[in-house]
C-alpha cells in the first residue's frame, strides 16, 4: 500500500488532505441550496406564503433581501415589506450569527481548497501523487459514509439533530421563534429545513461518490510501475505520461 512507507508528516498530511476534501465537497454542495430558484421552491412546498399572509411579489421582496444580505451583506437583514419590517430585531441578530457561520465555513473551504492544491502539488514533486490522491478519496468516502449516518439519525429524530446543530454554532435561547408571529419560521419553516438538509445531504454523498471513484482511478494510475523499453531498462516514454 502507498502509505506503508510514509513519514509522520506525510501521514499528517494525508489526513488533513482527507479533511480537507470532505469541506470542500460539503461547501460545494451547499451552493446551490443558497439560490432563490431553491428557496422559493422550497417555500411553495412548505407554505410560507399562508405562513406569513405575503402575496407571492411580497415573498419574494422579504427572502430576496434575506438571501442578499446572507450571501454578499452588509448583513443588516432590515427589509421592509408594507412599511413594516420584516424581522424583528431578534430575529435580525440571529440572521447576523448565521451569516457568522457562513461566513467563516466559506472561509475554511476556501483555505482547503488551497490547501488541497498545495498538498497534490507537493505530493507530485515527492514522487508520490498516489498518497494525494487516495487521501482525497479517503475523504470522499468518509464523508460521504458520515453523511448517511447522520442521514439516517436525522430521518428518526430529526428536531434533536437540529437542536444540537444550533447548540454547536448559537447561543442557547438565541435560535428559538414563534411560528405564530416570528417571520423568520414562517418564511423558513421547520419542514423547509428538514427536506433542504435531506437535499444537500444527497448532493454531498452523490458528489462524494464521483470524487471516490476518480481519484481511485488516479490513485492507481499514479501507484502503476513504469513500463521499461526492454533491453534499457528505461521507462517507456508512453507509460510516463
């Protein structure tokens, strides 16, 4: 196996390599979920127009801005629908700890990303790409066997999954609203978050079954001996590429 002769720091590599690829795929799948296409999907099926009593062009003003000020900011989450705002000022504090999160996942992925470069890079001038690539699908395919884990945990006791997620990243009390009269649960009810988070789970585990297999393939293409000219004992130039 290519990881029986590998230094500690390689092996430290290997694993920050696979973790890497796990954020990665994760941050790639959330994208689209992140869209107004998704949102308003998902919203429809989920009722938030009788929710919250907007008509469909008043739905779309209140997410629209919601989903702004998320993604690009500034995250003041201060829009106004029939001159009264849409959030109260609670609500609006917890939508700026959201962007937070956001915020420094974004971050992460993007420092992985470059990490990630940088380790294949490295593992190519080492002479053994091998060791990248199968840290690569090591990752993938944790992740995407931690995915159906939690999958399979969220399908049986979905609300205690969401309330230990936002104990991990909110302050206790500061996540909890009134369906009756907070709008933010009303534009995003608990069924949008139970079938979005189903989506993006399914997105992740069909990203990381793609990413398996390709950097299997690499994997062993990268690990295959040289083929030699016989007689020279050098390798093939065909077989080097």
């Amino acid at each position: 196996m290519a990881s029986v002769n590998a230094t500690v720091p390689e092996r430290v590599a290997g694993v920050l390599t696979a973790i890497a690829t796990a954020v990665i795929i994760t941050a790639i799948a959330i994208v689209p979920f992140l869209s107004p296409a998704w949102v308003s999907f998902e919203q429809g099926r989920t009722g938030a127009e009788q929710l919250t009593g907007y008509t469909t062009a008043e739905l779309r003003t209140a997410t629209d801005a919601i989903l702004a000020d998320l993604i690009l900011g500034p995250p003041d989450f201060d829009v106004v629908v029939g001159g009264a705002p849409v959030l109260n000022p609670r609500e609006q504090s917890h939508m700026r700890d959201v962007r937070g999160v956001f915020a420094g996942f974004g971050l992460v992925a993007l420092l992985a990303a470059a990490g990630l470069v940088i380790a294949i890079g490295l593992a190519r001038r080492m002479g053994h790409p091998e060791r990248a690539w199968s840290a690569v699908r090591n990752g993938a395919r944790g992740l995407a066997i931690g995915v159906v884990i939690a999958g399979v945990v969220a399908f049986f006791a979905f609300d205690a999954a969401f309330e230990v997620f936002h104990r991990l990243f909110f302050a206790g009390g500061s996540y909890t609203f009134d369906p009756g009269t907070d709008r933010l649960v009303q534009l995003f009810p608990f069924a949008f978050w139970s079938e979005t988070t189903m989506a993006v789970g399914a997105v992740i585990i069909a990203i990381s079954i793609a990413v398996t297999l390709i950097a299997g393939r690499r994997t062993a293409r990268s690990a295959a001996p040289a083929e030699t000219t016989p007689g020279t004992g050098r390798a093939h130039p065909e077989a080097a590429r």
